[in-house]
C-alpha cells in the first residue's frame, strides 16, 4: 500500500513538474512573438521617420531655390 501512495505522490509531483514546463514554454512563446511585434513596430516606426526626414530635406531644398 505504502508504494501505491508512494507512486501516486511521485506522479503527482512528476504532474506539477510538467505543467510547470509547459506554462514556461508559452510563456517563452508569448514573449517571442512580443519581441517579433516589437521589432516589426520599430521598423515601421523607423520607416516613418526617414520618410518625413527625406520630405522635410526636399521642401528646404525647394524652399532655398526660391
């Protein structure tokens, strides 16, 4: 009887160990794919930036012709 119970805590355990994995799996995942979101709103950001930098640079040129 003592190695019935005894099994049935180590799977108990075994249980939490596992789920404990898996939670820190997703975790792992959610956190990638933040990243990845991040990175692609950086960019994009980025773009936006060069592009009025790039109209700002061709008014003062066409500013400074007249």
């Amino acid at each position: 009887m003592r190695h019935v119970a005894l099994g049935l805590v180590v799977l108990l355990l075994y249980g939490c160990g596992a789920e404990t994995a898996t939670t820190a799996a997703s975790g792992a995942a959610i956190k990638k794919q933040e990243i990845i979101q991040g990175q692609k709103r950086q960019d994009e950001t980025r773009q936006r930036v060069e592009r009025s930098m790039s109209q700002t640079q061709e008014r003062a040129e066409k500013d400074s012709e007249r």
